[in-house]
C-alpha cells in the first residue's frame, strides 16, 4: 500500500482532523474547538484548584466517561434522574470549562481526561474505569 493511499481522503473533513496532534506529558491532546493553545490550557487543568469534598471522573477519551459520570451524579445526587446539563459543560478541558467549574457548588462532580496536581494532596476521590 502507498503512503498516498494510507491517508484519509482530505475531501469533506474537517480541518481540525488534519492538524496534527500535540502531545504533553506522554498523552497526545486532541483539539477542542475554541480552545487556542492546547499546552496553556492543559497546564490550566492540571492546575485546577480542587476542593476537599470534589469527585473527579477521569478515564480515557471514549471509554465510557459520559456513562460514568452520570452514574456519579446519580449516586451522589441520590437520585435516578438524569443531569439535564451535558457533562461537557463541566468537562475541565472544554472550553470555558475551568470557569464553569469553579462556579459549580460543592460537592462538585469534575469530569476530565486530565489529572489536576492537587488531587494527590487533597486526597480527592476519583472514580476511574479502563
């Protein structure tokens, strides 16, 4: 197979499928549309303040992230109704979602596919699946 034939035909893709992948600290960074620097923006997440009483999602991108925090939610809300809001609204790495989750009230359910720093010192639980 020739190296032409291995790409993906450029016709009617999105252009934020042809950039090429970032990578910071040993994960390749997918881009968010509206995000501008992807580097400044991981460095924000991971040092994203965190609150005694947080939960904090974490898993890989398309692993089943969305089905875990709502179960999250669910438990901890005590309740069996659904998040009327989408977890991407408070996703840390979505765009905007850094200050939306700090207006969230406490106890917060953070979703991220990034680890902030103050989860080992703070002793956050984080609920993860592989």
């Amino acid at each position: 197979m020739s190296a032409d034939s291995e790409q993906a035909p450029s016709s009617g893709m999105p252009s934020i499928f042809k950039t090429p992948l970032l990578e910071a600290y040993g994960r390749k960074i997918f881009p968010f549309p509206g995000i501008k620097d992807l580097i400044a923006h991981v460095e924000a997440t991971r040092n994203f303040p965190i609150r005694d009483d947080d939960v904090l999602v974490a898993a890989y991108t398309k692993s089943g992230t969305h089905w875990l925090w709502e179960v999250t939610q669910m438990l901890l809300r005590q309740t069996t109704d659904y998040e009327k809001r989408t977890k991407e609204q408070v996703m840390l790495e979505s765009p905007g979602g850094l200050e939306r989750a700090e207006q969230e009230p406490s106890p917060r359910i953070l979703n991220s596919h990034y680890l902030p720093q103050e989860i080992i010192s703070k002793k956050t639980k984080v609920r993860g699946h592989e």
